[in-house]
C-alpha cells in the first residue's frame, strides 16, 4: 500500500485522513473538495496533503500527482477513478 496513491474525496476537516494516517501510517496524498472553507480547514489540519480545490468528478489524481502510481486507495467517489462512475442525477434538485 505504501506506493498506491490515497485520494480523499469530499475532503471536510480531516477526519477521513486522520483514519486513514491511523490505519495505514501515512495520510492521504490528495484531498478534494469543490468548496474553498473545507479546502482551507483540511490543509491547515493536513499541511502535508496536496489540496485541489475543484470537482471530485473532474479531478485526474495521476495528473495532480504524476508519479505513475496508482490511484487505487480511495475515500469517497470519481468518475475519474476505476468503477466508480458520476450520478445520473442530482438530489440537489430533488429529483
């Protein structure tokens, strides 16, 4: 697990990544969240993760971090990520 690259979707506070650095011994190396306070809030809980501040349906983790690994541990959900593909619809808009 040491060289697989850990992406933390919908990135809040941190406590995902705390779980994460409990169980495994290392944070996550990317932590996204399309909203600028929880990006702020995780970096200054997390200084070490690279933050993206963007859609977690948009973001390619090998392209922030291109160090050929991996992006198989994961914590929420992509499109952009193996078997995980975007909502078809929006509960936002009560459908």
């Amino acid at each position: 697990m040491k060289d697989d690259l850990i992406v933390d979707l919908f990135c809040g506070g941190g406590g995902t990544a705390d779980g994460v650095r409990r169980a495994l011994g290392r944070g996550p190396d990317i932590s996204v969240n399309h909203n600028m306070h929880a990006i702020a809030m995780h970096k200054a809980n997390h200084p070490k993760t690279h933050h993206v501040c963007g859609d977690v349906f948009s973001v390619r983790p090998s392209r922030v971090v291109p160090t050929g690994r991996s992006p198989t541990g994961t914590t929420g959900g992509s499109n952009r990520l193996p078997g995980i593909r975007k909502p078809s619809t929006s509960f936002a808009s009560g459908q």
